[in-house]
C-alpha cells in the first residue's frame, strides 16, 4: 500500500520558517520526480518546487530564493525549507511523487503565516 505521509505543517509569523517533510513508502517502481505543490482556497493548486532523483531542482518564482528543496533517495523523502513566510503562502501543501508508471498525492499539511 502507497503511503505518503506529510509533516511539519503550522502556524508561523511573517519572517519565520518552517520545514516540511514527506516519507513515501509502498512505492514498487522507482522515483524520478518528488515536489511540492500548493493550494489556497478559491485557486488552483500550483506547483512550489520539485526535485529529481538526480538531484536537479526547479522552483516557481515566487519562492525562489525562499524556499529548499531537498531530497533523501535512500528514504523516499523529500523536504521544503521554507524561510521568510508571508501571509500569501497560505495554503495547504500537497507531496507529489511521481514513479515511473504512477504519480501519488499527499493528503496535504496546512501552512498558514498570520501574526
């Protein structure tokens, strides 16, 4: 059974951080692509960053600079630093994996960044 369990979710001020993390387990094919993405209420979900195994990132550019994103092949799991939080990332963040013949979500941790 494919698990992907999501941490490090919160409530942080403006300028504070946060690390999420995301262990997935139960997946038979191999991993290529672990990222993150993003969802606030009334908008799509968008991509924040995603990591391939060979460790080449990409970033949306409104975290690059921001937010880290970093992997543990031997694990399966994939983590976002997230420094300088503003109130517009706000979201739940969903884990996605994507193997070689299948792609799994995360059931999403909730971010919020409000003083």
């Amino acid at each position: 059974q494919v698990q992907l369990v999501e941490s490090g979710g919160g409530l942080v001020q403006p300028g504070g951080s946060l690390r999420l993390s995301c262990a997935a387990s139960g997946i038979i094919f191999s991993i290529n692509v672990m990222g993150w993405y993003r969802q606030s209420p009334g908008k799509e979900r968008e991509l924040v960053a995603q990591i391939t195994a060979g460790g080449i990132t990409n970033y949306a550019d409104s975290m690059k600079g921001r937010f880290t994103i970093s992997r543990d092949n031997a694990k399966n799991t994939v983590y976002l630093q997230m420094n300088s939080l503003k109130p517009e990332d706000t979201a739940v963040y969903y884990c996605n994996v994507r193997a070689t013949r299948a792609t799994y979500w995360g059931q999403g941790t909730q971010v919020t960044v409000s003083s």
